[in-house]
C-alpha cells in the first residue's frame, strides 16, 4: 500500500479560493499518523496502561526504573535472658532509594510497596546450650506483628563462635509510615551481643 496523499491541497490553503485550512490541517495530521508519524505529541499523557504493553516488547533494562534495595543494620546491643525481647537500635542503613528512614532506633518506610525481607544476624559468642533469635516486627506499638526471624543455637554452631546465619525470607505488603523493628532474646543470662542486618528489595 502506498503512502496516504491529499490531493488539491495548495488550493486549500488560506488565501486560495478553495479556502478551507483548518480542515486541510486536520487532514495533514490524519495523513500523518496513517503513514506512521505518530511521536509522544499524539499521546495523552498517562493513557497507556500496562495491557498497551506487548509482553514481548523486550524493554532494555537501561530503560526501566532501578529496582529500590534498602540495608538496615543494628549492631553493639548485648542482651541477657533476663531482659527477655530486646529492641536492637537501628545504628545504620545504605538505602539510595529513599525506602525509609531511622527514627528513633526504628526504620520508617516511605515508600509503601511490596517488599522481599531478607533477615540476617550475628553473634560474637554463644554460649554453650544458649539460644539466640532476632525478630523482625511490624509496628511494634501496635499488633507487633511478627514477619520473620532468624535462630542461632549450640545445636548448629561450636559454643564460643562467632557466625552469621541467615533467616527466613519473605514477601510483606508495607505502607507509607510502617514500623520496622528489630529485636533480640538471649536464653543464657551472660550478656551477648547480637547484630542484625535485614534487606528490603522492592517487588511491586
């Protein structure tokens, strides 16, 4: 199929006999989009849904939004079997995106979205028999929700070694001003120090 083409169209511009313009420029911009000259001005802002999109358009990665990773860290907090659950105060964080923020000891999140949680810790002594977990909880003030944890215990490591373990990753739903918390128990009444990490990979 050859190009769409007008046909009289000098006559048509202003100041001709056949004076109709405005329906010559309107036919100018149909011509146009029929012969593929469609750019972002033919586009209503903000109408193209995820639906428009082919699932095999194959979107360069340097396209695309970068995925928003946050670390928060607690560290230098000791805790005994008397205290029972201890908070952990959040002492640092590596977060470019914007996730959230420290607030008193606590992370805030910012950015509310779907959210993979990916728990570790570490201690530098534990003791023979002893038992160490850290928790992460869901606005604590609150339900206190519990989201996942992570154990250390004499069963799985040599008494008086220091070791890192992972714990158990999950996927949580997280709103703008939602309470993160990280805390600790002890079952020895020696006071250990316990670290956490815990990593938040923004999936929707």
């Amino acid at each position: 199929m050859g190009a769409y083409n007008i046909v009289n169209a000098p006559s048509m511009q202003a100041g001709q006999p056949e004076d109709i313009s405005q329906v010559l420029a309107n036919f100018q911009a149909i011509a146009s989009i029929l012969n593929g000259g469609i750019d972002s001005t033919n586009i209503t802002d903000g109408s193209i849904v995820n639906a428009d999109i082919s699932a095999s358009a194959a979107i360069a990665q340097s396209k695309l939004a970068p995925v928003q990773i946050a670390r928060i860290v607690s560290s230098g907090t000791t805790v005994t079997a008397a205290e029972g659950e201890k908070k952990l105060v959040i002492s640092g964080e590596a977060d470019a995106a914007g996730v959230g923020t420290i607030v008193t000891g606590d992370y805030r999140i910012d950015i509310a979205g779907t959210y993979l949680l990916l728990p570790s810790m570490y201690t530098s002594n534990l003791g023979a028999g002893s038992n160490q977990q850290t928790y992460i909880r869901l606005n604590p003030t609150g339900a206190n929700t519990w989201l996942t944890s992570v154990n250390l215990n004499a069963g799985v490591l040599t008494a008086g070694s220091d070791r890192w373990a992972g714990g158990v990753h999950v996927v949580v739903s997280l709103a703008a001003n939602d309470v993160i918390r990280l805390t600790a128990t002890n079952s020895e009444a020696t006071p250990r120090g316990i670290d956490s990490h815990l990593i938040f990979i923004r999936i929707a």
